[in-house]
C-alpha cells in the first residue's frame, strides 16, 4: 500500500480548485430566484391539488 503524502494530497486539490469554473454573482443570483419563483409554483400547485382530492373526498364520503 503506498504511503499517504499529505503535501502531495494538498497540490493535487488546488490543481483541481483551479480547473472549476465558478459561477458570476448574477448567474448565482438568477438561479436563486428560479429555484425560488418554481418551489412556490410547486408549493401553489400541490396546494390546489391537495384542495380539489380533499373536496372530492368530501363528496364522495359525505363529510
């Protein structure tokens, strides 16, 4: 088994930190207010969903 070098561990992680290609701050911004704006889509239409199973369980059960 070889033996571990934690220098060489060191230069291999900034050799990788350097090839990622990381995001503008608008880019991050824009896909904030997405994930943001479709969660509440979602939310909205789980929500009227939920009302409409709960309004046919209403009429078929009679509650």
């Amino acid at each position: 088994m070889a033996k571990p070098d934690p220098a060489q561990f060191v230069r291999e992680v900034r050799a990788e930190v350097a090839r990622v290609t990381w995001p503008t701050r608008k880019e991050t911004a824009i896909t904030t207010a997405l994930v943001m704006a479709l969660s509440a889509l979602a939310a909205l239409f789980f929500l009227i969903v939920d009302q409409l199973i709960q309004l046919a369980m209403g009429f078929v059960f009679g509650i």
